[in-house]
C-alpha cells in the first residue's frame, strides 16, 4: 500500500477571502432581514424554497421565531392530504421491491388546487407587512416574489438523513419506513419533481440556503453561486467522494482514501456521479455544499458540450465509482436491462452499461463474466430458482464463464452481460451513469449488513440476459481490448475497449512528460490510475494549475478544449497513467 493522497473534500475555489457567504444562525437571519428591509415596498413576499430531504424543525424553529413577520404560509398545508398523495404517486413507486418508474408529476401536482387558491387569497388580501412562505413548492404559491431563498440538500446527505429515520418523502409522513422504501421514492419521484422546479429557479435565487451539516448553516449570495458554477464549467474539478460499506466490501479503500480504519469494510466509493456527489464551493476558510447537479442544470453545455447536451439532456452521462473486493467477497451475480426493457419498465431514456477497469487485483483475481459456450438457459434459471426458494447452493461456474484477471486489465459489460467481480480486486467502475438498475441473480446465500436478504431479481434478470454472450463472444468482443494508438519517448495512448455497443470511449495513457489533451467540445472524465500526483494545466493559463493524487476522478468540462496532464511531486521523472472517458 502506498502513502494516502487522495483528497476527501475537494473543492472549487470562488472567494480568497470570504465576502458572500454568511455563516451561522444569528448572522443568516440578520442578513436576510437586511434585505427585506432594503426592499422599499409597503407588502413584502419572502419565499424559502426547500428541496426534499431539509430538516424543517431546525429551520423553523430559526427563521421562524426570529425572521420578522405578518404571516407565515407552509406550504404543505396546500397540499393534497396523504392519502391522495400517494395514491397519485403509487403508479411511479410501485410494489416492487426495488424498482419504480421515473415519475412524470411536478410540484405543482402535490398541491390542492382549492387550497392553494386560498391561500393565495389569503396572501393577496394582505395589503401590508411581511409575508413568508416556507417550504417545498413556496415558489408555486407566490411565483411573483420579492425575496428567493433556496434551502439546497445534497442526495448523499439525504440518504444519511434517511438511515436515521430524520426525514419522510415529500407529502407524506414516513420517516419511519425502510431506508430502501424511502430511497426508491425518493430516486423515482421526489427528486425528479423537486428538479424540475429547481431548474426554473436556481438562476432567480437572491440566496442559496446550506444546511447540509446540521445547525452549521450557511447562506450565499444567490449571484456568487452562479458565479461558482461559471468557474467550475471552464475548469477541472471534482466531485466530494463518498464511500458505503457492504456485504462484499473490502479494504483496500480505507488504506489508498485514508477512511476510517473502524469500519467493518467499504464497499462502494463515489468519486464521479454527479446525480448524488456534491460540490464545494469555498469561500476563504468556508466550504459551501451544494448538490454537484446544479452545475449540470446551470451550464449544461459548458459542462457537457453542445452534442453530448442534445443527446443526454441536462443528464451527467459518465459514471466512475470503486467497488472494493480486496480480501471481501463476490459482488452479486447480476446482469443489467436492454434499453427497451429500461425504458419500458422504468422509463429511464439509456440503459446501464458497464466496464470494469482493475485498479489493482491480487494474484488468482477473477471475473465471471459471460456465459459458458455449452449453456443450458432453461437449466441455469432453474438452478438459481432452485437457490433462491430453497437456499441451497448455485453452482456458478458451471453456467458462468470465469476468467482471471490483473492489475490494469479492463472488461466491457454491455448491458444484457451475465457479471461479476469477484474477491481479492479493486474495480474502477467506468459506466453509463443509470446506477440502480442491477438485476441480481445470486448473491452467493448471504446477507446484506443489516441482517437481512439482499433483494434478487431473477424474472427481470433473465428477461434481459443475453443467452449469446457466452465465453466465445466476451473474448472476442469484452475482454481486455486493447488497442495501442500512439507511441513516442515518454507517451504512450491506448484505446482500452469498451463494447461497440456502448457509447462511452476510454483512453489510457502511459507517461513520463508532458501529454496534450483536447475535449474535442465533449466532456472528459480521467482517473489517475498509476503514480503518485500529476498537474493538469492550460496551454493558455486558461485556468489555475489542477493537482490531482493517485485514484482521484477529475472532471474536464467540455468548455476547457485543450489541457495537459504530467507527472507532478514524488512523480516526477516516473511514469503515471490516467484513463479517461468521453462520449463517442
């Protein structure tokens, strides 16, 4: 194991010294009094948008007992009653276990239109005074404002919130379900409506409202927020990293990330997946955390490019995550859907394609992957039925097709692939940003950490499973295709194969100087994958120097155009190597 690096809380600096952003309860609430004073109007309307996932009680129970005012409007009280709330969501939620449909509502559903219009006229008969409307939706009920504040949530935050039984789903009173029930409605339908009404707002937010660390508030100057974005979409940065334990999780993280050593094993490391990490915005000393989605709705085609835009949407489309193994056990068994069936059953538009780039594996490190040229389907769905009912064993190598693997090897995972990594390796996920669509078909008898099955899905599973895909084709098609492109002293560029099926291109390069990069106007995504720290530069001191340590996922917004990357520090004079990603 090496010295860690690896840099936790990364962040983009917008202020040297701090000048917009307000720290601290007394200091917040004496500053949007001070705007609501420098406003020259005799009625006064102050709406505090809040996404789903805020703790209410501690914001309440500040801006409400301290902000002065005539009348204060929660907007749940417009809402439709609970019962209607979910049984209009329910079709998007689903039964299933795992799985809904991405919800088509928007706010403006949640809302009783007869109570909504009361309260408007409860609003509009004020002739005088303050008027605070708190809430998820506060915008909806006075959309002609005077003051905007968004009280933001990051989803990482929110699922930590969840675990803790601290927040319910939006509508509804339900703290006390399931972390998966919560989630699964959360990621189907209360985030997608709450984004849909972010998009509208966030350019109009006079303040952007952190409470993402309980009672360490901090309110920024809406302007300066888009400010930060602006930087952010002409320069590399990265993402906040987070790490899960799991049942199959390993230990190879906590030395290389330096996380705490306490924990039974991690398992899962976001380092790039802009639809749940974070961004840090600092301001001096002070770190301001917004969801890292923002910067995909504000500057979608700096960020993305203009192509990679019309095709994706204000969608991120590339996805890099750790999946640790290294002394853990298998990952599950598992195969991911076809694109109809995504969009058909969870309306999803691409589907979760996947590759595996081994970041280190210890000797005798294998993937399943494939099937076995002599597969029985009807005999092999049997045997995993046969599993699941009566917990006996799956023999899996008798259906699956095991190959062994080493350091830097890379295998692609079409979507339809039967896969798996398995113990003793350490995965660089490089993928199609959809992440919750595995469909597992064995878990190898065991149980997730909190004591229960883990859910397996074998009649999606073998709906989707390519029976094709046998040992034959993953050699030919998946397995380590690697292409060498250029070769000069001290660089070497490698196309490291992914699938023809998929639309994401890797490129590796080995080097010991200076290698020119060009996003070619589509964002690049890169992992330091050999050497201890390099710099990456702008021939045109476009941007500051950007210092990146080994395993760390950085992002090159397609607005940077050319870049350089070479060894830096301890590195200097030995050969690194970063593997990028764009979209072909």
């Amino acid at each position: 194991m090496r010295q860690a690096n690896y840099d936790k809380l990364p962040f983009v600096k917008v202020e040297s010294v701090n000048k917009s952003c307000t720290v601290g309860w007394t200091n917040i609430i004496d500053q949007i009094t001070a705007k609501t004073k420098s406003i020259n109007k005799k009625k006064l309307v102050v709406v505090i948008e809040c996404y789903h996932g805020v703790i209410d009680d501690e914001i309440l129970q500040q801006l409400q007992e301290n902000l002065g005012h005539t009348l204060w409007v929660n907007s749940k009280n417009a809402f439709k009653n609970e019962d209607a709330i979910r049984e209009m969501v329910h079709p998007d939620v689903t039964d299933d276990s795992v799985f809904g449909y991405l919800t088509r509502f928007s706010m403006i559903d949640y809302f009783d239109h007869q109570k909504l219009q009361n309260t408007q006229n409860q609003i509009n008969n004020l002739s005088e005074g303050i008027v605070i409307i708190y809430g998820s939706g506060a915008a909806l009920i006075a959309p002609e404002n005077d003051l905007l504040v968004y009280a933001d949530m990051a989803r990482w935050e929110i699922q930590m919130r969840m675990r803790k039984n601290e927040v319910d789903n939006l509508g509804i009173s339900n703290r006390e379900d399931s972390f998966s029930k919560q989630y699964k409605q959360a990621y189907f339908v209360d985030w997608r409506v709450c984004d849909r009404l972010k998009k509208q707002l966030l350019h109009k937010c006079d303040f952007i409202l952190d409470t993402n660390k309980k009672n360490e508030p901090k309110l920024v100057e809406g302007k300066s927020v888009m400010q930060a974005l602006e930087m952010a979409a002409s320069r590399p940065f990265r993402v906040v990293p987070f790490f899960d334990p799991g049942p199959w999780g390993g230990q190879w993280l906590k030395e290389v990330c330096d996380l705490d050593r306490s924990e039974i094993n991690f398992a899962w490391g976001f380092d790039c997946v802009p639809e749940e990490n974070s961004l840090l915005l600092g301001y001096g000393d002070t770190l301001v955390e917004i969801p890292s989605l923002n910067l995909v709705f504000y500057k979608p085609n700096e960020l993305l490019g203009e192509n990679v835009h019309s095709r994706f949407g204000d969608e991120f489309p590339i996805r890099f995550d750790f999946l640790d193994t290294m002394d853990g056990g298998n990952l599950s068994l598992q195969v991911h859907p076809l694109t109809e069936y995504i969009q058909e059953k969870f309306g999803m538009h691409y589907t979760q394609d996947e590759s595996y780039y081994m970041l280190d594996a210890k000797e005798g490190a294998f993937v399943y992957l494939g099937l076995r040229d002599d597969i029985n389907p009807q005999e092999m769905i049997s045997d995993l039925k046969d599993a699941q009912q009566a917990g006996s064993d799956f023999d899996a190598e008798k259906h699956v097709a095991k190959w062994f693997i080493k350091k830097h090897d890379h295998v692609s995972i079409p979507a339809g692939t039967v896969h798996c990594s398995g113990a003793n390796s350490m995965v660089l996920e490089i993928s199609a940003t959809p992440y919750i669509f595995t469909f597992k078909l064995w878990d190898w008898g065991r149980l997730g950490l909190d004591g229960k099955p883990r859910p397996i899905n074998i009649e999606h599973g073998e709906k989707n499973i390519q029976w094709n895909r046998t040992a034959s084709w993953v050699e030919k098609h998946a397995l380590n295709l690697v292409e060498p492109l250029h070769n000069e002293e001290g660089i070497r560029e490698e196309r490291t194969g992914l699938s023809a099926m998929e639309f994401i291109e890797t490129r590796r390069h080995w080097f010991t100087k200076k290698v020119l990069h060009n996003t070619h106007g589509t964002v690049n995504v890169l992992n330091l994958i050999e050497g201890s720290e390099a710099i990456v530069e702008s021939p045109s001191n476009a941007f500051e120097p950007f210092v990146i340590h080994y395993a760390e996922t950085f992002i090159v917004p397609a607005a940077v155009g050319e870049y350089t990357i070479r060894p830096h520090g301890e590195s200097e004079g030995k050969e690194c190597a970063t593997i990028k990603a764009y979209v072909r």
